[in-house]
C-alpha cells in the first residue's frame, strides 16, 4: 500500500501545471491519496462542482467523514471545529484552520501540512505523506 501511495505522489508531482492553483481534478487525485494514506473512505465537501469531480474519481462524499474540503476560507474554522482535518487549496489558510494544503508551486502540485492541525484532527497520515510534504510555519 505504502509503494502505491509513494508512486501515485510521486506520478502527480511530476505533472507541470501553468494555473496558480491547482486544477480540480489534480486536486482530486490528491485527495483520492490521502484518503488511501489514512484509510478513510471520502470527504466532506460542501462545493458542488468540486464534489462532482472527487465522486467522478470514485470518492464518496458526506458531510459525516472525518476529512473535510474547505472551498473557502469562510469554511475553514467551522470544518476545524467540528474535528475535522480540513483540506484547502490556498496555503494562507493553513493559518486559520487548515491541516493539509493543496497548491501549486514552481508549475508543480505540492503538499503542505500544518502540524499542529493534523494532530487537532485526531486523524494520523502515512509516513508517505509526512515525508514528501513541506511543512508550514
């Protein structure tokens, strides 16, 4: 399991990207790996067009999953709040809530991890995940 996770980062972080942000179906991909790297089965996403690409990619989503898509900053805090590990595509926002961001650096996706989130959520990530991502300050 850990080999499929190392090379499916490993095949999405090779991807060049000329957008600022993430395209959402990157995103999704990313979202279906962390989901195999915590052993969730889907997220809570209250956006519908983002909702429909993670459900396109084989994601069950429900606002009852402990993992959370915040599509935008008004989201973060209450998503936190309820206990969630909150997943954003804005590295800002890592500040006011956010566990794992999701974002574009150098042409190429990248992961970022607030610590101190991820350990408020309860939940724990692969060594997979923790090793390949940067942390935020």
């Amino acid at each position: 399991m850990t080999r499929v996770v190392h090379a499916s980062i490993a095949f999405i972080l090779t991807l060049g990207l000329q957008a600022q942000d993430l395209a959402p179906e990157t995103q999704a991909k990313f979202m279906k790996i962390l989901l195999s790297s915590t052993g969730q089965f889907g997220f809570a996403c209250a956006d519908a067009g983002f909702k429909g690409k993670l459900e396109a990619n084989g994601i069950a989503v429900s606002d009852g999953f402990k993992m959370a898509w915040a599509a935008t900053e008004a989201e973060v805090k209450p998503l936190k709040t309820a206990g969630k590990l909150v997943i954003v595509p804005k590295l800002a926002w890592l500040k006011t809530g956010g566990s794992i961001a999701l974002v574009e650096e150098a042409g190429k996706p990248q992961i970022y991890l607030n610590m101190a989130n991820v350990k408020t959520s309860g939940m724990t990530l692969s060594d997979t995940i923790i090793k390949m991502a940067k942390k935020a300050s």
